[in-house]
C-alpha cells in the first residue's frame, strides 16, 4: 500500500494531528514531516538556511516565511519523498499554502490532501490543561486521557510534574482565539480548491485513524483505489 499525495493535517493545537501523523507515516512507511524539526535540523548541520534561522530562533521570533519554505522544498525534494508525505501544522497561514502549492506544482506532485481536524474550543482546553510535563525528562503526561502511576510524579524517573505556562487554561483559549484567526482562511481556501476532508479529532486515537483511512481512500490518496 502506498500514499498517492501530499497529506497535510491541519487543526488547533491538541487537535490530535500529531499522533495520526505519527501513526499515518509508519503505516504508509511515508515521512512525517513538521518544520519546527526541519528547521532544527538545519540549524544542526549548519546550512545556508539554518544559519539564517537560527539566531532568530534563539530569540525565539518567528522564522519568515522565505527560509521556511526553502526548508520544505529542499526536504519534499529528497528521495523519501517521491509520492507522499505528511505535513503536521504546516502550512498555517495562506501565503504559506500558496507558495506550497506552486513548490507542489513544480515538483509534479498531485495536489495534496488536507484534513481538518475540528474539535471545540472547550474540549482542547479540557485536554492542554490536564497536561503536566516531566521536570527532568520532558515525558508528557494527562491528567484525564495518561495520568501517571503516582500522581505528580514522573514513571520513569520521579520527576516532579509540571504544568508549563503554554498549557495553563487561559493561555490555551489565547492561542485558539489566534489560530482560528490565522487558519481558517487556510481552512476556506483549501474547501475552495476541493481538496479538503473533515475529521472530528474529538473521537478517540483508533476511531480517528480508522476515518482516517477511509478519507484517504475515498479522496484518492490510498493506492489501493487510486
Ligand atoms: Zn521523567
């Protein structure tokens, strides 16, 4: 079984499109992509890009769109790439989404597919604010959904757990309020263009991937159908 085009998932923070990403791209043995991991990786190995990302990172600003996409049109241009791959939270605005669209013309891929993962504003901030992060290791644990086996403290090694700041309630409805403001012209634009499926990211893990799939073969993107 093989992916036929681009998938791109987009969705509010919490939305779960990084765990179907994850599950979709070892299913399909297809990359999953996401440009906060690009970029870091380019800042390791020192290129053009990365050297121009990457004080700009460190004062934690916002990367221009230019040296993103340069990041994305060097990495779909590799091998791995060639019939598919999944992007997670990219493109977020819509002069991101156009200029991928002519990157994706130019390298002859079909046009992709993008799922919108809508879940309600109460849920995300129920889900975001039961997280607590491990103070040592980083694992992340939920309160509601992955509760460690002793409460406030960390399995694997003890760590207290933590609520970082980016996931306290009020913080949470701030960057919905932002990301609803930025991303649905992206949402309308892609409706436009006929690529865009729905999924309700409120169900559970498996539920999701299995209307997952039949999105994929309903829309082409499986190769059993395509
Ligand atoms: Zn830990």
């Amino acid at each position: 079984m093989a992916l036929k085009r681009p998938i791109i998932f987009v969705g509010p923070p919490g939305a779960g499109k990084g765990t179907q990403a994850r599950r979709l791209a070892e299913f399909y043995g297809v990359p999953h992509l996401s440009t906060g991991e690009m970029l870091r990786d380019h800042v390791a190995r020192g290129t053009e890009l990365g050297q121009r990302a990457k004080p700009l990172m460190e004062r934690g600003e916002l990367v221009p769109d230019d040296i993103v996409l340069g990041i994305v049109e060097e990495r779909i241009a590799r091998a791995d790439c060639a019939s598919s791959f999944v992007f997670d939270g990219f493109p977020r605005t819509m002069p991101q989404a156009q200029t991928l669209d002519e990157i994706l013309k130019r390298r002859n891929f079909r046009s992709p597919l993008v799922v919108n993962f809508k879940v309600d504003h109460d849920t995300l901030v129920y889900r975001i604010a039961g997280r607590r992060t491990c103070s040592i290791g980083g694992e992340v644990y939920n309160v509601h959904e992955r509760p460690p086996k002793v409460e406030g403290r960390c399995d694997k090694d003890g760590g207290e757990l933590i609520q970082r700041s980016d996931d306290r309630a009020e913080v949470v409805r701030d960057r919905l309020a932002a990301f609803d403001r930025q991303t649905m012209p992206l949402v309308d634009y892609y409706r436009s263009t006929g690529d865009l499926a729905e999924v309700d990211g409120s169900a559970d893990v498996e539920e999701v991937s299995k209307r997952l799939s039949e999105i994929l073969a309903r829309h082409g993107a499986d190769g059993n159908r395509a």
